[in-house]
C-alpha cells in the first residue's frame, strides 16, 4: 500500500489555499460589517457601485485628471449630485441638478462664497408716492412707471427699500430709468446697510435696462440687510424711477 509523503499532503493545502484566495478575488467582497473603526482607501482609490444592468449609481475617488469627485447618479443614469471643478475660475464646487441634468442648485465657483444657483428675488418697496395727472395736470397724461417730480426731490432720496438675507455674492436689478419730463440728469445707487454697492446713469428719456452685476460678496451669509435704492437728480423735469425685478445670482 502506497502511502503519500507528508510533503505532498502540504503541498495540496498550499495549492488548494492558493486556488481558495483566487476565487475569493473573483466573486469579491459580498458582505462586511464594520463594528469599530474604519474603512481608508489610499493611493487614490475609488468607490463605485453599479446596479443590476451594470449602470453606474454612485462614484467616489478621482477623475481623469487626477482630482477626487463624487457623483451621485439615478435610477438609470442620469446625474442627480456630482461635485466637479471649473477651468474658469479655478475652484471647485458641488452641484445637484434636476432629471435632463440642468443645475437648480450650486454653490458659486467663481467667488468661492454663497449660491450660483438658484437666484434668489430681492423685494424692494417703493418709498415714494407716484405722481399723476391729478398731481399735476401740467404734465397732460400718465406714466406706465412709476416717476416723480424733481422738485419733490431733497437731494439724494431714498426710493425704494427692502431686507433681505444675502445668499450669494451678486446682485443685479432692473427696472425704467432717466428722464420722464424735458431733461434733468438722474443718479441711481444700489446701497447694502448704506454702503454704495452700485451706481448708474438715467438717460435723457426714459428707458428700460438691467444694470449689474454688483459685487456683495462681502455681505454674503448677513441676514436682515437694508437695501436701499436712491436716486439724485439736477434740472427741472419728472424722473422715471420703476423697480421691475432685483436678483441675488
């Protein structure tokens, strides 16, 4: 009777522990409970977990050029969350985004403070009571924006007012400015807790126009800030002075 040499009986345990390891890399990890401390991947390692079709749901690690990501995708595909950086501006950021992708809401990459996305309405209310024909029967008709008399003008007066919490790091406003009746020259300020964010010019007749974008970056995360807008005026005559929209983008 033949009897095997302990050496051949070690042998097969060292192959079969070998073949064992080889499977256990194939099928991988099907499950794993973490009672104490932690998982670290290095060396820029990744997460990715796919669903039943093979589609990526949930990735975390670097990206082609080398930078760590996370995307965060939907049944299917489709972007849901994802944090990238901008060639512009040099910064990352984060982005979540509605089902054809479009991003409804961001933080701001170029400024590196408060929101892109989405802008935010800045009420303002008018300060002033518009004049009419009754007002002034001279003037012969009425406005379809709100205006005034220069002569009831002292100085520089505020015409509109508002609070608002600031959440990004711009503001832009539009609205019908200049000249109403003949020519008086206007100047309108944008002003955050009175300090002058904005200025511009009315025209000699009035007109409709966006100005900004004025920089607030330095108000970014205040709550119950004043806005106030003002305008000044020179020569005899009516102004136009008709908020339509103010944004905080």
């Amino acid at each position: 009777m033949q009897v095997n040499q302990p050496s051949n009986i070690i042998d097969r345990v060292i192959a079969l522990e070998r073949e064992l390891a080889a499977v256990r890399k194939k099928v991988g990890l099907s499950s794993a409970v973490i009672a104490r401390g932690g998982l670290t991947l290095v060396d820029d390692s990744y997460i990715k977990v796919t669903d039943s079709d093979g589609v990526e749901i949930l990735y975390i690690g670097p990206d082609a050029e080398g930078k760590q990501r996370f995307v965060l995708r939907r049944e299917g595909g489709a972007t849901l969350m994802y944090t990238a950086g901008s060639a512009q501006f040099g910064r990352d950021f984060w982005a979540m985004t509605d089902s054809t992708g479009r991003i409804i809401v961001s933080d701001n990459a170029e400024v590196g403070v408060g929101l892109a996305r989405p802008w935010i309405p800045l009420p303002l209310y008018a300060k002033f009571q518009s004049h009419s024909y009754e007002d002034d029967p001279a003037l012969g008709f009425r406005f379809s924006y709100m205006s005034i008399d220069t002569n009831r003008l002292a100085g520089e007066t505020v015409m509109w007012e508002g609070r608002a919490s600031i959440s990004h790091p711009w503001v832009t406003v539009e609205g019908v400015w200049g000249a109403a009746v003949a020519t008086p020259s206007t100047t309108y300020r944008l002003n955050f807790n009175d300090t002058t964010v904005g200025t511009w010019n009315g025209g000699t007749g009035p007109a409709t126009s966006r100005v900004g974008r004025f920089d607030v970056s330095q108000f970014t995360g205040q709550d119950w800030i004043k806005v106030t807008l003002t305008v000044s005026a020179s020569g005899a005559g009516a102004i136009a002075c008709q908020v339509l929209g103010c944004y905080l983008m």
